[in-house]
C-alpha cells in the first residue's frame, strides 16, 4: 500500500485535477476542462485517493490535500 501511496502522489503532486478539486470543481467541469470522454477518469482518481487514505468523501480529501500541502494552490493563476 505504501508504494501504491507514493507512487499516486509522484504521479498527481501539483496536479491541476487535485487543483481544481480542491477548488470546488465538479468531475464533469474538470472532465471537461481536460478534454476527456466523461467523468469516470477523474471519479476514479477520487474515489482511488479516498481509498489509500482512509476518507470518506471529496471534502476530507480536499482538506487533507491543502493541510499536507499535496499542491501549490497559487489563486493567482
């Protein structure tokens, strides 16, 4: 579980997904702002990091992003 751990982390630290989540973006606006097919890409990332973390829902994930400082969460931009 540890490598799965870091090894999602390496792959999806800084992300613009986990940007926009964190943000307050539905799965279907980040789908689309990504030009993928559909949502199920991104639910799958969410529902794969809510896993190996132990949360129950996109609010403790996004929170736990932002506290363990998982992104640069530049407004700026």
């Amino acid at each position: 579980m540890k490598y799965e751990e870091n090894g999602i982390l390496e792959q999806y630290a800084n992300s613009d997904i986990l940007r926009l989540l964190v943000l307050g973006f539905t799965y279907t606006e980040i789908a689309n702002k990504y030009y993928l097919r559909n949502k199920n890409k991104v639910t799958y990332l969410v529902r794969k990091l809510l896993k190996i973390f132990g949360l129950k829902n996109r609010q403790q994930l996004a929170l736990y992003i932002v506290t363990n400082k998982l992104i640069n969460l530049n407004l700026e931009d």
